[in-house]
C-alpha cells in the first residue's frame, strides 16, 4: 500500500503571488512529510449560494498560474469544471480534472472531461448512495478513461447538513475500483447554514479526517488557506495553513497503521 | 385565487407524432375541465443514472416540434435546460425553461436562461431546505427576469429515497413571492432504486398529489404516458394517461376547497 | 366513510376545573360542527428534554378528572401509559390507551395495554418506517385486541427536525387495517430545537393538517389550549384555543372532498 | 490515556453453559490483549421486531448466572434494563446497567436507574442529536450519580438506515464530560429491514469500528457469538467468536496512535 495523497489548496485562486505562496508552503511541508502532493483551486465558483457571492479569476488568467505551479513546484494540479467546453483547454493544462458533486450526473460533462485523457476525480453527489456511484464511474471508463478518483464528501442529513457515512469508503472501492479521496473540509460544511453563504465546523475536520485514514481511503482532500476568515469562499471550513503540518502528522500515523494490514476489509472476504 | 394550472406531458420527447398525440389527448382533457395547461417534454435526458439509458431527440429536432404543438394548440410549453449554451435557442421558442434540480445552483446557467425573458420554472434541489430557494431565485430576478416558478419535487432522506415535506410550500411561496409548483411524478422516484435506473411509486402519485392541492400549490406536474411501461424513461412513476382525467377531477375538487378560504396560511398572520 | 374524529385537548393535565374547562368548549365545537370527539390529556411527561421540566398531575390525580369528564360530557378519553402496570388502572376509566412514540416497540407494554380490551393509539416511532408498523400492530391484535388506531407523527430527518412522509398514511392503512390518524400539532415539533426543551412550528399544523385530510385520514390529533405561551409543555406547537374551530371548518371541508371519492387510493387497485 | 475498554458478548442470554462459555473465550482474548473487559448480555429482548421473536431467559434465571460470570472470571457484567422496577435487583448483581436507545428519555427509568448507584451506559437515541445527550446525561448525574457512559450507535437517516456521524463522538465528550463507546455491531443494524427482523451488515463491523478508534472513543462495544447465524437475536450483525481477536488486535494498534497525540481534537481547542 502507498501512503495517503495529499490534495490541497485554497478553495479559490486568488491571485497569481497567492497561488504560488500557498502551492510553495504547502509542498514543503509534503515534502518533509514524505506524502504526495496534488495542488488544487478554482478558477470559478459557478454554484455559489447567492449571486453576491465572489467567483473567481475566471478561466483565462488561472490557466497560466496552474502551469507556473506545475513548473515550479513540480506538482499536478487540480480544478474544477462546470461546463463540457471547459474541459479541452482546462485538460491542456490541469492534470486532474475534478467534477464537481452537483454536476456528478451530468453525462456530456463526465464524457467530456473523460476525453481529455486526464486523470477524473468525481465528487459523490449528496444526494447519492454509495452504490449508485458505479454508474457514475463507468460513463467516464467506457468513455475510454480509466483514470478516475472518487471523492466522499457527506451525504445530506435533513436541512443544511451533510453527514459522512464510512461504509462508502469500502463500498465505493469494491464497486469501481477507483481510490477512494475523502474531502475533509467539504464534509464539515454546514450548505446554506447561513443564508447568503455556506457555515461550516472547521474544527471537525481532523475528527473526520482521522475517520477517514483508519478505514483506509487512498487520499485526502481539504482545503486550507493563510487566513480562512478572509477567504472569499469556505472560510468556515478551511484549515488555517499554520495547523496543516500537525494535521498531517497525525494522518500519517494512522494510515500506517491503517494500511500494515493485509485485509482491511477483511470481513469481506 | 386562480384554479391551479397543470404542467403534464411525457418525459422524453419520442417522435413528432408522438408529441402531437399526447399533447392533443391532454388538452381536450384540460379544455373539459376548465384549467390551464402547459405541455411538457425533454429533448435531451441529460443526467441519466447510467450512459447505456436513452438520451432523446436532441435540441435541433425538438424545437421544431414544440413549435407545431404551440401553434396547433395554442399551448405554451416547457422543456429543461442543461448548459447555458441551451437558453437563448430553446427561449426563441419555448415558453417556460425549466432548470432541473441538481442545476439549480449552477448561477451561469440560471442567468441565461433568466435573459431569455421567458418564464424559469426552477427544481428545487433534493438537497436544498426551502429557505435556501430565496437566493436561488433571486439569482434569477436580480438578472432583471421576475417570472419565476419554484418546483417542489422531494428533498433526500436517506438512500435512494426522497420524502416531500409540504411545510416547503408556505415557506418557499412566503420567501420568494413565486407560485409553488408540485411535481407530482417525481417526488415519488427512488433515484438510482434499481440498479442502473430509477425506480418510482406510481400508486402513490394521488397521494402526493392531492396533499400538494390541500396546501394550496399553485400547480401540479405530472408527466405521463400512453403506455408509461414502455416510456424510454421515467416509466415507473408516470401516470398513465387513461387514468389522468379522474387524477384530475378529483384535485380540482380539493383545490376550489382549499382555495375558498382567504386566508390558507392563517397561523402565519 | 365517517368524517373525521378529532382527538384533542392540552398536553399535561394541569387541574379539574382546567380540564373541564377546556373540555366543555371543545366539545361545544365538535357538537357544532358534527364531528366526534375523544378528549386528550396527559397525567404524566415521562419523556421531557430535561429533568427540570414539570412532569404532570400524576395517575391518581388524574383519573377521577378523567372520569368526570366522560360522565359530564359524555365524550370518550384519552391519556398515554409509560409502563405496564399503569395499563390496568388506567383502563378501568379511560377509553383510548395511548402508546407514545418513542416506546411503540416496547412489547410488554403493548401486550399490557391489549390486555385492557381498550382501544390502542400507537404513536408510529420517529424511527420507523410506515411498513415496520405492521409488526408494531400485530402485537396488540395478536394478543387479542383488535381496536388499534395508528398515529402518524413525523419520522426523524437529520437533527431536531422531524418531516411527515404522506405516503405513510395508504401504506399503513393497506398494511394494517387499522384507522391512521395524523398528529398536527407533534408533527412540527423541533425535538430538543431549544436546548432544555423542545420547539415547534405552530403555523405549520394547519398546513400538514391539510394535507393530512386530503390523504384521507380517518382523525386529526391536535393539541390545543386556551394560552399556549403559559403551558407547562409543549407551549411552541399547540393550537391556541380560540383559533380551533376555523381549524376544523377548514378541515371538515376538505375531508367531504377527499372522502367522496370511492377509491381514494386508486392506484392502489 | 487508557487503551479503550471492550464492552462484549452475546446479544441475549441463552443458557448458563453458554455464557460461562462465551464469557472465558472473550477473557482469555482481552487477557492476552491487555485490554479491559466488560461482558454484556441480555436477560430479555424487550422491543423485538415483532411478537413471534424469541425473548430471553428473563430477569429471575440470568442473575445468578451474572454472579457466576463475576466471580469465575472477574469480570465486570453489563446487561440492560427495561421498567424501573428491575433496576434495584438487577443492581445487586451488575455493574453496568445500560439504558436502550428508544428509552434514553424515559425519566423515570434513568433515575431509577441512577440510584443503584451503579455505571449507566445510556445508548444514545437514533433520533437524538450530539448535543441532545447533554439534558439526558444530567436526568443520571442530578440524581446523584455521576458515573454515566454515552454509547453512540447510529442515528436514523431514511428509512431501515442507520448513519454514524463521528462528528458526535467529541461533541458529546465535551458536552458531557462522559466516556464515549461505540457500538460497533448495532451500528450496522438495518432496523426492521427483513420484514419480521432486523437486518445488519456484520462486513461493514471493522470498518466503522476503525473510524471510532482514530476518532478517540473510551471504548468498543460489539456483540459477539461462536455461531452468529443460529443466534436468536440480532445474528446479520454480530462479529463471529473466531475473528474477534484480529479485529481487537487492529482496534488496538489504532487506538495506541490516536492518543498518542496530546490534543486529539486540536482544532476545538
């Protein structure tokens, strides 16, 4: 088994300083970690929960800053697309495409991303069963892509809550193969919790987290930023990037653990 | 208070013939029974559970046939929209864009279909609250396009499973000030219930449906079928069209009932 | 079919001339409007937030109101039972055993409570499914009492929330025979919504009342007094006295509707 | 830190050979292990799915079998208690009196329970929040008794569903300042789910038990028996005898690196 990925970033780009101040700490804590490192950020906040709400450096500007990370810094990157046209110039550039939850059934967007070649990280959609992701999966793969992540992200729980169903993990890895991600800091997210933006509890995120290494996933995904109070998008989810080194530590622990295990399902046998 | 008004057709659009047949058979329906109606049908199922499911005519093909049905019947008609490209094409001809639930956040899609000018009849999301359907909505009517109509089609609970809570209807018609629409055939689906395709509890769409006209809806969908079992989708929870007539009668009943009082919500005085 | 029968009255017992009190001016109502009235109240909370909520009269208190009440009115009663040996004495005088939700698979106490030959009202758990009802029935009739009323009163959605699944009411009813009856005023509880105690929505009963008639319940349980804000319990969802009979004028309306369709489930067939 | 406690045994009493049996198998285990041990079982199934299941040995049979257990092995015993007046004589003999999820409001019971002075291991109810426990937790510890333990097992999403959310583990240890044990075996209950019985998914035991560990919880509760699927109870989700040690072996591990870690939950600080 390898160890755990990392996919982090801050939830918008901001700026070109930004990307590259925030890509370049967090690679060096990776790299002292010994972990894999995949550097994510939008372009684009096309769902936002009112129209207020900030989007983003748009297409144009973020493709060149992603390919000055990648340059730099030596890391994939990762972003998000919401239309099927988005999709040939971001996988130009962008080593991960990432599908975003609400959009996880949008057929043409899956097939047009899987087209690219690049590797398809799928969010699990909220309003999804574990099971159904294996149909999800396969509009990618038999599009000729077999290159797919799958990212649990909470399930919704009555009104303006998500909660992370665990069994997925296995469930998910078992139906389709794919490694599992676990996003730690959209599980914590609280949707619409406060009318005109997204609240969140930042501070279960290593609760999840640690959940999450235990039962095995192949990554985790969260979002941190220099100053999450000042973010333009999922500051009350982001982890402070002072606190992500320790946050990963911990991690890393467990999913040796977690992983020294031949079986880790072994029930399932 | 107007009697409410009836958005009905089949899920998919399946041939010219087939559209003129089944709009027809509905209007003289809704014709007998005095109410408005509004045809329905899709060109493209954009988010079918799997890729091998049925996708449809297509946009080009279908925007000629909902222009006959208009002229014919003198009908309007509605049909979804999936990517922004969609709106001003399908606005040169059809009355009311429907915004399907898992886009109901997508903000670009949501301000070109409101820049048709035409009526945006939205979904709301299985894993939104009612109150979360204000920004929503504003997204549309602050792109300067008032004509808005929020459908209530069932909110997650649990797996492969929705459940309809009728306090969303007050609630999303006292926030936004937009009529409130029940879909009927959809609020009884079990999304991915069957493996590779949706389930539905079509003995439980007068159930539902009568519920919705108590509360006071300003309108009801319902899709339907000559013969639903051999509908390309959506089969499971269409009414079959023999059985729409008495389906109707007996709401228009409960509808003058509930619409005689002035005041339905009168605890919120 | 009958018209529906109300079941009501204030949630604790507080003392005789109270209990008269209110009783007399509902009954003077239900006479009005020519509908059948059991009249509610409860001896005991036995299941309050916090132990620093008042808990009732208690059982010998309360029993010779409760007889005084059916010899004056000539209406039944109705009070809940929380452990069995409470289930005989309680029987001697009152003419409806209620089981509360959260012990309606608590066998002893449904066998005891059979065992009176009374008739049973059995709260349906907020954690069950209106198929589990079945078994929860069978264990009264199979003991040998086959007088059971099934009470519809919401089903647990993620935290503090409770929603009203309508199709419950023709599933239970197939399932088991039994008259289901919707409980309004418990259906807008917010469990433990307050921290010590719990909240409610008290302008949403008239709105799942509505539905509830239109679904063809065979009763409307709601709790009602004369200042619900000085209520020693469940203050946040009861009907304010003095608004009840346009409550039922609305409902009884509805409910002639509904009823006068010989197959109310149609579908069903 | 202590290493987490086992909390173990057969979901029902079957006979005193078989508890001797059962309960020296799982010591020569936890012995080996270094791990603490309390054997559970019960005297009585008091709220079985239906009437036809089988319900236990009874109060009067199993006490002295409890004492035999203690005094043989040592071990501390747990069993649960249904009517407050089995709690005084099963006090005499057990040291853990658990109170049942769907009777964790009963007041009375809890004080009764309380005031035999013994350990109360409260099951927290599947429709109860984190936060909720808080008022049931004080109905224990305001009676004079401060030794309460909250077990987590699941919290009711749909229907025949139960859903963990790791989330409540730390919420309820900082609410309440009681241990927290998971109950690994109920969680994966599929309450009511083969019509007459419950259903369960024994595979999906080690994963969620996993999650709990790197989560920090004091202690593992899981039913266990030599040959689940002739037990008379609760067989779809208890853990076969024969892979209890391996599943504890890899509990442990997990365990040691959770709280190694001075700060477990560093972010709520």
């Amino acid at each position: 088994h390898l160890p755990f990925m990392l996919f982090a970033g801050p939830c918008a780009m901001e700026s070109r300083d930004h990307a590259i101040e925030v890509s370049s700490a967090i690679k060096e804590i990776t790299d002292d970690l010994g972990i894999g490192f995949v550097y994510k950020t939008s372009f684009d906040k096309a769902n936002r929960t009112s129209l207020s709400s900030k989007r983003g450096v748009g297409l144009n500007d973020a493709l060149p800053v992603f390919a000055e990370v990648k340059e730099r810094l030596g890391v994939p990157v990762l972003t998000d697309i919401h239309e099927r046209s988005q999709c040939a110039p971001v996988g130009e550039v962008v080593d991960v495409l990432q599908i975003p939850a609400f959009l996880c059934r949008q057929t043409d967007l899956l097939i047009a991303a899987a087209e690219t070649g690049r590797v398809i990280k799928i969010k699990k959609g909220q309003f999804l069963a574990p099971w159904d992701m294996k149909n999800v999966v396969s509009k990618v793969t038999d599009s000729g892509n077999p290159n797919v992540l799958i990212t649990e992200r909470g399930a919704s729980f009555g009104y303006n809550t998500l909660v992370t169903d665990f069994r997925g993990v296995p469930t998910m890895a078992r139906d389709t193969g794919a490694p599992i991600i676990f996003d730690a800091t959209h599980s914590v997210q609280q949707p619409g919790g406060q009318g005109g933006t997204s609240g969140g509890q930042r501070e279960m995120v290593p609760t999840l987290a640690r959940a999450a290494v235990a039962v095995g996933v192949a990554g985790i995904f969260a979002e941190t930023h220099p100053d999450p109070d000042k973010a333009p998008s999922d500051g009350p989810n982001m982890i402070p990037l002072h606190l992500l080194r320790g946050f990963l530590e911990e991690l890393i622990e467990l999913d040796r653990v977690a992983k020294a295990r031949k079986n880790l399902h072994w029930f399932a046998e």
